[in-house]
C-alpha cells in the first residue's frame, strides 16, 4: 500500500528539526564560536535590537558548575570591551580580577568597614530620581524585615526621603535619622502624632540602620567620594562583593550597588555609548523580594539606559524557586526571564528538564538536550531562533577565565 505524501508549512518543520532550519543570526557582533550546524556564530545584543530579532538586549545565562558559564560571561564582556562597549561586573564571588586586570582597571570592593563609600540615594536629577529612590529605600527596608511594608510604613518612608533630602542630596543615614525622629508637620500629614508614627515605624527604621549604623557600615554611610565615583565611570568597572557573598546581606548589597550605578548609565547613554551590566551569581538574590523588584525594574531601564542587562544562574529551578508557584516573587522571577530575550543554557541536570520547559518555555526536545550537553556547548535561544554553539576561547583567554586555579592548587600542596 502506498501512502500519500505527507504536508507541513515550514513552521512546523522549524518545530521539528529548530537546529537545521534556523536562519544565521545577522552580524556584525562579537564572535562566540562555532555553530554545531554550520558556520561561526557571533551575537551583538543591540545589533539584534535595532534590527528588530528581539525586543530587549537582555541576556540570561544559565549552567550547572564546571559546564563553560563562567567563561563565556567573562570572554563574552572581555570581547565587547575591546569593540569600545561600556562593562559593568557585580562580582559576588571575587572571580573577575583578571578579567579586571587585562582591561587595564582593578575591582572595587565594597565591604563592611572598608576604604569605599557609596550613597546609593545619589541618583542623579531625572524626572523619576524621587520615584527610584523610594523603590530602592522600600527594597532595603524589605530585606531588613523580611516581609512587605505596610501603608503607613511606606507613607513614613516618603516623609523621611522629602525630609533628608530637603537641602542637599539625600543618604541612607538622614533617611534613618528622619525616621528614628519624625518631623510633627510630616506625621500630621499622616494623621498621626510624631510619637505614635514614631513608634508605628521604629522596625522599619532599624532596618534600614543596619546598613549605616550595624553588620553593614561603613559602606554607605557617607557622600560618594570623587576617586570612587570616577571609578564607577570608567569603561571597565568591576565590584567586589565577595565580603557579603555567603550572607543575607548580599541581596541589599547588590540592590545599593545597582543604584549607585545609575548614574553612570546615563551619563554613558547621553554620550552614545553602550554598556554591557553583569549580575553573576543572581541566583543568590532573586529569592528576596524587594530587591528582585528592584533589579527588574533595572531590567526594564535596559533600553533608556543603552544598557544590555546579563544574569548568571545555575539551574532553572533557581528562578522556579524564588518563591510559591503564582506569588509575586515566583512572577517577579518569570518576568526576568521574559525580559531576557537572549536565553543561553549550558548543561542541566535530569531533574531539570522539566523546570527549562516550563520557565523558559522550551519545547521537550530541548529540554531534554540540556540534560546531554558536553561542557562549552549551549543553546542559544535568541528572539524566535535556536542554535547550538560550542564556545571557542583564545590562548590569552584562557587565564582570564581560569576558576580552578584554586583546586589546582590545593592538590599540588597536598
């Protein structure tokens, strides 16, 4: 018996074989590697803007320990910082050194009690600075207690803002000084007396004093100085956060560090530069709430700021688990993800499997792939287009994306 000839639209074989028919990504951009189905494979994530490919420049990485993340994040911002682009590194883990060091510049770390001070509230002068100050002083106070704020609290906050800002810039110490001590006209404003607001408000102001006054000073508790801020401009800027990377503390950290940023994307944007933003590690602080907001509203200045946002995390399931299937957190999570429409993932686990399908919205085959991908292979999801892409690295890169060194070096002691 002979069967008729089966029929597809060249939709659903893209479905069936999305390797084989993809279309080659537009060029010019910086090379990545080889694409396992033919040709280099080179990604420029505002080329892909402007040409209309994706919607944002926004890139999420993902990989299990030892499978080649690291080092594509580090060559991938080494590269671009040779074209001219503007790259900013939060570095949790003291890892980027070298990567600082070959770019001519060395790390800023910021830890308790040290030689940096930043005043995280120094926005700059744009239409929504008091709208970002209070979403960053809400996401501070969040982390500090644990839980969300009350209307009143958030009311206290505004005061206490408008109060320490009334001459001069405002910083995190006024703002606790404003609290710990309301003005009479500002609390009358709020119907409440200024010792019953006092009172009403007093673990939101101790909160937010552990980050001047506690475990946390001496980071910013003080003006921005002109050394650091000219650090905080250069084209090649890396911050050390490896002194909080294993505390609560690091979700407030990077939200301070973000802020204390800001300026400097936009004075780069004024100036027509691009700029490359690295959150490495950001497993660690998407399970806090009020920093996860704050850093996804980050995600959606990317286009207004020129900025091409990259997060790092292991697993798929580390985005699955910042919190209950339909709470905010879970969607604050899977709005990240959304707003990344560069997705690149090594390596998975089996259990994983499942997790990439529903988060990142992979069909199963691809899904199951990342359970049998050799280490420097990954799939590039970009826009509407899959590709499988095996990251070449140069003998001088090599050093630069080095993290064994350590291990290495322990086995040859022993």
């Amino acid at each position: 018996m002979r069967l008729p000839a089966h029929e597809a639209t060249t939709a659903q074989l893209g479905a069936a074989f999305p390797f084989v028919a993809t279309r080659p990504l537009i060029e010019p951009g910086v090379l990545i590697g080889r694409d396992l189905h033919g040709g280099a494979f080179v990604h420029d994530p505002f080329a892909l803007y402007a040409a209309g490919v994706v919607t944002n420049p926004n890139l999420l990485v993902l990989g299990q320990i030892g499978r080649g993340k690291s080092a594509l994040v580090k060559t991938y911002c080494y590269r671009h910082a040779l074209k001219g682009r503007r790259v900013v590194v939060l570095d949790p883990k003291g890892e980027y050194g070298p990567f600082a060091e070959a770019l001519g510049t060395r790390p800023v770390a910021l830890r308790p009690g040290g030689g940096v001070r930043l005043n995280p509230l120094a926005l700059g002068t744009g239409t929504d600075t008091v709208a970002r100050r209070l979403a960053l002083l809400a996401a501070l106070a969040m982390t500090g207690l644990e839980r969300s704020l009350s209307p009143l609290e958030h009311a206290a906050l505004e005061g206490a803002l408008a109060s320490a800002g009334a001459q001069r810039v405002p910083s995190l110490p006024g703002v606790v000084a404003a609290l710990l001590d309301p003005e009479p006209a500002g609390a009358a404003v709020l119907g409440i007396s200024a010792g019953a607001l006092r009172e009403e408000t007093r673990a939101l102001a101790l909160g937010l004093r552990r980050l001047v006054h506690g475990e946390l000073g001496g980071m910013f508790d003080a003006t921005t100085d002109t050394g650091v801020s000219r650090r905080l401009d250069a084209p090649v800027v890396v911050l050390d956060l490896s002194a909080l990377f294993r505390s609560r503390a690091l979700a407030a950290l990077v939200a301070c560090a973000v802020a204390a940023l800001e300026p400097g994307w936009r004075t780069a944007a004024a100036h027509g530069h691009q700029s490359l933003f690295v959150v490495d590690e950001a497993w660690a602080v998407l399970d806090d709430l009020g920093v996860a907001r704050f850093l996804q509203s980050s995600w959606k200045l990317a286009r207004a700021n020129g900025v091409a946002n990259l997060a790092v995390v292991h697993r798929v399931s580390d985005l699955a688990a910042a919190g209950a299937v339909g709470s905010v957190a879970a969607k604050v999570a899977e709005g990240l993800v959304a707003d990344s429409e560069t997705l690149v993932c090594y390596g998975q686990a089996a259990g994983e499997a499942a997790a990439a399908a529903a988060v990142l919205g992979l069909g199963a085959g691809e899904a199951e792939l990342l359970t049998r991908l050799p280490r420097g292979v990954a799939l590039w999801r970009v826009g509407g287009s899959a590709h499988l892409v095996a990251h070449r690295l140069s003998p001088d890169e090599r050093r630069l994306v080095d993290t064994d060194a350590a291990l290495r070096a322990g086995a040859a002691l022993r």
